[in-house]
C-alpha cells in the first residue's frame, strides 16, 4: 500500500493587495450579489468571470421553492460565459456573498457541483481558471480548477 498525499495551495492577501484586474473581477462578483434570488437562504451569492479577450460575465444564485431547481452563481456566470462567448477561455472566476449582515468576512468557497463545471471549463479549454474568493476579512487564490479538485472526474477519465 502507498499514501499519497494531496495538497492545496492557497494564498491569502487583502483586497489591496491585488492587482488592478483581480480587484476589477471582485468588484464585478460583488455587484452581481445584486442580481440574486435567495428567497430562502437570504444568502446572496454573486460571481464574476473573466474571460480571455477582457469580457466580463456576472452570475448570481437563483432559489426556487423546490431547492434543486436552483442553481448556484458559479454556474450561471460560468454556463453564460460558455452560451455567449463560447471561443473564449475562462482567465478567472471570483465569488462574493453577502447576507443580511452585508458582505461576508470569510470567503466563500464553490459547492462540489460548481467545483466540477469549473474543472471541465478549465479542461476545455486547456487553460488554468484563477480563483478569487472575496470576503471582506481578506482574499483567497487558487491558482487553477484543478487544485480545488485533484481527484477529479473528466473527460479524460473516459477516454483511458
């Protein structure tokens, strides 16, 4: 028998601390916390993809009284970005949320569903998907999909 030890690698910093475009694409997941329908949860979820050409794609999360019709904001931004720009690689994705308190102070991270969306865009276009994960207590990075999920299931474990 072997171990194999798997690792994540996680920076953290404040929002000052970032570039112009990383604290553009926050900025974006934060208004988009504004466009979601969390009747329910009152947990409002917002996300901001950047795509290769400098577009970006805002999503938020979106209840329904029959919970697994909804959809979380990582994946609408995401399956819009696919639907309108379908040529053009995903730079980055951040997430926001916010609840009745105002913007949460410990990032929030993407649900396994996302997580699995985000791998196989990353996938499809063979480029690395930036995480920016904003709370208001600091930000963390993930440099790609992958490191969110190593263990993976994809397109490619069909084609062994």
């Amino acid at each position: 028998m072997k171990t194999i030890i798997l690792k994540i690698n996680v920076q953290k910093c404040q929002f000052d601390e970032l570039g112009d475009t990383d604290q553009m694409v926050i900025n974006e997941a934060i208004k988009a916390t504004e466009g979601s329908y969390a009747k329910y949860s009152h947990f409002n979820v917002g996300a901001a993809v950047l795509l290769d050409d400098g577009t970006v794609v805002r999503g938020a999360n979106q209840e329904n009284a029959a919970f697994p019709s909804g959809l979380c904001a990582e994946r609408v931004a995401l399956f819009a970005a696919q639907a309108n720009y379908p040529d053009q690689p995903v730079k980055a994705l951040a997430i926001a949320a916010k609840n009745e308190h105002g913007l949460v102070p410990k990032p929030v991270s993407p649900c396994g569903s996302c997580r699995q969306v985000m791998i196989e865009v990353e996938q499809r276009y063979n480029v690395p998907m930036r995480i920016l994960l904003y709370g208001t207590e600091g930000v963390y990075i993930i440099q790609s999909a992958e490191e969110l999920i190593p263990l993976s299931f994809a397109d490619d474990d069909m084609h062994q």
